[in-house]
C-alpha cells in the first residue's frame, strides 16, 4: 500500500485507539508523525485511517475485533499503532482480547520493547537502564487453547491449558533478537564511550524455566541458541541464560547487567513491566509488534480506567511507539528524531504527567515534543 | 512420630541439603535449632535424620530423589529442612527436580514465603516490604505434562506443556491465604502502631491473568474469591486482585502496597523472586512448603554453584525457613525467637555474609544467630 510520489512515501497507518486513554494517547501519537519534517528525500508523508477495536466496542457491537479493521490493516494500511484494551475482570462470554487476536492474525511474531532510562534533572529514573526485551508473541499460554473437566470423584472443576512452543516461532524470534543485537551495538558506536550505558560486546539473555519445563522451554533454549551458533554473523554476539525467576530477580538488583533479552511470551509480558518498573513509569514505555509485513505500534501500559478522560495520561509511551513504528518500517532517521525529541522533554523535565511527579497535561506534553520535533 | 517424653516434644526433623550451598546453609539452621532454650512447658528438642537428594546425588546414583528419602520423611520425621537443588541447563535424561516432586508426594499445596525488610544501619534493604507471598506448589505447569511433536508440513519441532488449574488445590490455597491474613492481623496487635510497616485492615491480593486465561486462571481467581464470599470469618480481610504483569510492576513501585499475596505456582515462583529483590537480597528469603500433614521449609535461593564450598553463603534464609518449619508445626514462641534473634543480627550489622555487602562467613552468621538465640 507504499505510494511513491515524487521521492517521498505516503504511508498508510491505521489508528485502534481502543480503549481507555488508548483514546488520548494515540491522537497525541498521530499529531507528532504529523509535525515531523521533510528529513531526507525518503521522508514519508501520512495518511491515517481511524479503526474499531476494544472492550468498549465489544460492549456496543458484540465482536472486540470487527472483521473490518483486520481486512483495513491487510489490505490498505503500511503499519498501525494500537492504543490499549480494558480487560474484564470477569470472563464475560464471547470476549476475547483483539490485541492477542491481532497479534495472531497479522503474524506479529515478536514483541520488541526497549526499555531505556533518561538522564533527568527530576529523580523518577533510579537506574541506567537500556535493555531490549524481545517476547515472543505468538504461542507460549497465549494460544489460548482452555478446557474445563470436572473431577468424577469429587465433582470439582478442573482446568487445563495448553502451553505452546514451536521451532518455528523460538527461531525466528531468536533471530530478531541477535539481529537486533547487531543493530544496537551499531548504533551505539556513533555515541562516544562515556554517554554510553552498555559499553561491552553485544549480549543476547535467553529467559527460560528449563529446569521445569525441559521439553518446552527446553527447546525454546536449545532453538534460540542454535540461531547464534549457526551462524557467524552472530559471533560477536556474547549469548548467556537467566531463569525467569533470577531473570526478574537480577533484573532490579542489577538491571545494568542485560543487553537484549529474549523471553517466551508470557514471561516476556511480566518481564517487560517488571523492567518498566525500573525508568519510573510504565508510561513512557512502547513496544511494537513485529512480523515479516506488517508492524504495528502499541505503549506497554494498559487502557487505566482510573485516569481516562481526564487529560494527564502520559503520550510518551504512544509517540516512542509511533518512533519504533517508523523504525521497524525501515525510517531509521525519523524514528531518531523522535526518540531525541522525546528524551530531550524527559530531560528537562519541565512538561511531565502526574506518572512521573509532574503535573503537565497529555496534550502539554504532546505540544512540547512536537516542538522540538519541528 | 511425635513422641511426648514429660511435657517437651521431640521433634525428627529430615534435613535435605542436597546441593551447593544447601550443604553449607543446612547445617547452619540445624546448629540455631540445637541451641534453642527451653521456652515455656512445650519446647521442642530435635532429632536430625540426614536424608540424600539433589542432582549431585542423581549424577551418582541415577535417581536424584530416593524412595527411601521420602518413605523416612512420610513414616519417622515431623517435619523437615530442604537447601536447594543445582539445575542442569541441559535436559538430562532420567532427571526431574527433586523438590518439585517432594512437594506433590507430600502434598505439601501451599508454599509460604515471607518478605520483610529489616530497618538497619546498613542500606541493604530499600523499601519498607513486609508481604506474604502464598505460592500454590503442586500443579500450574509444574505438573510437568509436556509432550513433543512435528509439524508434518514443515519437519520442524513442536513442544506442549500442559497448565492444571483445579478448583480443589485453588480453593485451599485460597483458604490459607485468608487464614494466614488473619494470623498476621492479630499478630500485629501485639506491635505498637507506629512500629507496623503494614497498618491497616488485613488485605489479600489475588494474582491472575484471566484477561488471557479465562478458564484456567478464571478458575483460580473465581475459586480464591469465593473462599471469602462464603465464610463470614473473612469479611475483616480485604481482597483486590492484579494481573501477573501489573502486580510485577506494582510490587517494585509500590510494595507497601501488598499484604498477603495468592498465586498460582509459576507466578508465585517469579513474584517472590522479585521481592526477595527488594529486601535487599534473595539470602534471607525463606519459605515452608505447607501441607496438612507435613511442613518442609526451604531457603528460596538456589544452590548458588559460584560460591558453594567457601564458607561465605548466607544462612539467613534457612535459619529464617528453620523458623517457618517451627510457626508451622505449631511452636509459634520458638519461632519468634528465631525471627528475633535474626533481625537484631541483621540489625546490628555486624556480621552479614557478601550478598549483604559484608565480609562475615556463613559460620560467624550462624554463631551471631546463637548468641542472640540461647
Ligand atoms: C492486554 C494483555 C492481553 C496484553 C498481554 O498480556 O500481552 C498486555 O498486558 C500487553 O503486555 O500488551
Ligand atoms: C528449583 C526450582 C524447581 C524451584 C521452583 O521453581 O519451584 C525454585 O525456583 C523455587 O522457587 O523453589
């Protein structure tokens, strides 16, 4: 769906502002893309398309992912960028959760969530920070294959749950997280020495619970370490193991110790905001979630019913989305500017929501980055 | 096997060191036992019975848990004391955990682990923690049904594990969360309110992702619930709930937060990993595997391999974990003092082992544990 007009690209993007402060935090996210200026001649223009989803529109319509914002997103738009979804507490029949769904149906097969502190004159991030979680984002519990028994002796319920790991999936996600290894050591040798957080070799960490699992995650160790070992590109990659439970205990007592981190999806999930834990809010933490075609931007945070519609909830999860959006686009320059702009606000501390000890509004701050996007 | 010799009990205790540090940390917790004074008419006295197990033990003998092992603690202990247990990171054919299967062959359903941050000279411990993290211990995917496959279109792997969720094990997991929430209630009575880190009603959070597993954890949530709504007993203890990832989050930003904390085995496994984080080292974390028949306490590290055999492991988790053994049989008192005798020496700072930032051996923290104990 690239249009190539000229030298610049119109890029097509579907907004699922969804639920909650999806529905602040996503239009903040659009009004940046849409400041950004011509860098460059491969610099894109945009076209966005508002599209359904979420626990409200389940609620109205009976479906939380309408048939036609999946056949939009395959058949018109480049990428997207996905707001956050309400979860009932309660099973509430046919509900299903559409960022899971979505996940499965584009072949979105990783999670990639960076996790990067920024050197602040206010104290909200205590620790030097700069880990990329890659998670898994196909399988694992997440295949959602439930059943419910009874126990004949005593009539009691039971349940089960299939968990799934394939070679298929631990491979390719393997690969993403040595590739992404590679680019991040190549990135950080334009930053001199000194600013720089991470200074040795390139390190992947393989999360796993082996010593339980030895089938499952067994093979999801043994795959992903294939990947390195197959292939000498990956030999200046360091490659080590945590089980999840060092993993998230190291994590805090020595976040400075992880490079990329590479994780089966529902660890990956509590990793990931255990780490955000770590740069003092889980709002200003983005991910995307990456296949072969398509990309699709989404803020780590959920949909806080408690905060919605009143203006404070922090854009900055949303618009470094939008960045990684750009990036895992091929952008690689935009993306930059987005991420600089974004740290610099950050960094001056002048404009912050009240996640992070300020009292800036969504849209001051929003205002604040397209200022310095310009 | 409890036998009544005038008014004191002796008491057989199978010690399990198994590997690592477990061999150094044991003795230690054996030694604080030995020297507990006569208190009040029902002091216990001890009766040791070393008993193998542990991956050392299988890479001799073939089996890393022997039958006799568990027919001894079935038939002629009271109660026993676990160290830790190396985990090959290879599969290793023929073997299997040996605690994961001493906990469902002695039904040993809830796996107890106290968080608490000590006020102390030193800046060990950051935060003002003090959670008890109830740990279901006998199904989730720890049962262990894993199967491999192949995918016949592509030759490539295919691993599944399955996750058991009853109603049976979550219901009286759900009962001695809201039990002990009760116990720690009116154990807080007896401290003066400005000494409590935890000062309001007693509260149990629920941990689930029932947003993604609605029946399995929709089971567990639904069921741990439901042991409040139907005994009026509990209608002074809060409940609230949080997603697994959220309660990751929230444990690190906010662990005042948290009172008593229900989780399902792989959950609970992770959470109290990260919250040993918080208090300033997973070496004075303990924890007693609880069934209604038998009580097995367990320090909640591993069997550190870097540091085994040079005498600087810290005891505190198995002194700590002797001293759950103790609470759980019934010998509160003995207990306290154990807890007591404990934090003054975490207190003192005198003598803490390197994890915590000292140079004392594991030996000199036991004698210090002693000293304050006889
Ligand atoms: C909303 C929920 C299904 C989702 C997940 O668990 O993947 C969220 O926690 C996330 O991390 O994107
Ligand atoms: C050694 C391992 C099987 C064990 C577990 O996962 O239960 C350990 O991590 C623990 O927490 O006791």
């Amino acid at each position: 769906a690239t249009t190539v007009s000229g030298q610049a690209k119109k890029l097509t993007i579907g907004l699922i502002p969804a639920d909650g402060i999806g529905k602040e935090v996503i239009p903040g996210a659009r009004q940046v893309l849409e400041a950004l200026p011509n860098i460059g001649v491969d610099s894109p223009s945009f076209n966005f398309i508002n599209l359904d989803a979420g626990f409200e529109y389940f609620q109205k319509n009976g479906t939380a992912l309408p048939e036609k914002t999946l056949e939009i997103m395959k058949n018109e738009c480049d990428g997207a960028l996905f707001g956050a979804v309400s979860s009932p507490s309660h099973k509430v029949a046919g509900y299903s959760s559409p960022i899971v769904a979505m996940r499965k149906h584009l072949d979105l097969y990783a999670n990639v969530r960076p996790v990067v502190s920024v050197a602040s004159e206010k104290d909200f991030s205590q620790k030097n920070v700069d880990i990329l979680i890659i998670r898994e984002n196909t399988e694992c519990l997440y295949v959602k294959q439930e059943r419910q028994t009874t126990d004949e002796s005593t009539g009691l319920k039971v349940a089960w749950a299939e968990r799934k790991i394939s070679e298929y999936a631990s491979r390719r996600c393997g690969k993403m997280a040595f590739e992404m290894a590679l680019g991040r050591d190549k990135f950080r040798q334009n930053i001199p020495l000194e600013k720089r957080f991470w200074k040795g070799k390139p390190k992947v960490t393989i999360v796993h619970k082996s010593n339980v699992l030895s089938i499952t995650d067994g093979l999801w160790r043994e795959t992903v370490r294939v990947v390195k070992e197959n292939d000498h590109k990956y030999d200046s990659v360091d490659m080590e193991e945590q089980l999840v439970d060092s993993m998230v205990y190291r994590l805090f007592r020595e976040p400075h110790y992880f490079d990329v981190v590479v994780a089966p999806n529902m660890y990956g999930d509590i990793i990931s905001d255990g780490a955000a834990a770590l740069v003092g809010s889980l709002g200003v933490v983005p991910s995307a979630n990456v296949g072969d075609k398509f990309v699709m931007g989404e803020p780590v945070h959920g949909s806080a019913p408690d905060i919605a519609g009143q203006n404070k909830a922090n854009p900055i999860a949303a618009i470094r989305s939008a960045g990684l959006l750009l990036e895992h686009m091929g952008f690689h320059q935009q993306a930059l500017h987005i991420y600089n702009a974004v740290d610099e606000v950050l960094r001056r501390g002048e404009y912050l929501t009240p996640d992070l000890g300020g009292r800036a509004t969504t849209q001051q701050v929003v205002d604040a980055v397209i200022k310095l996007v310009q």
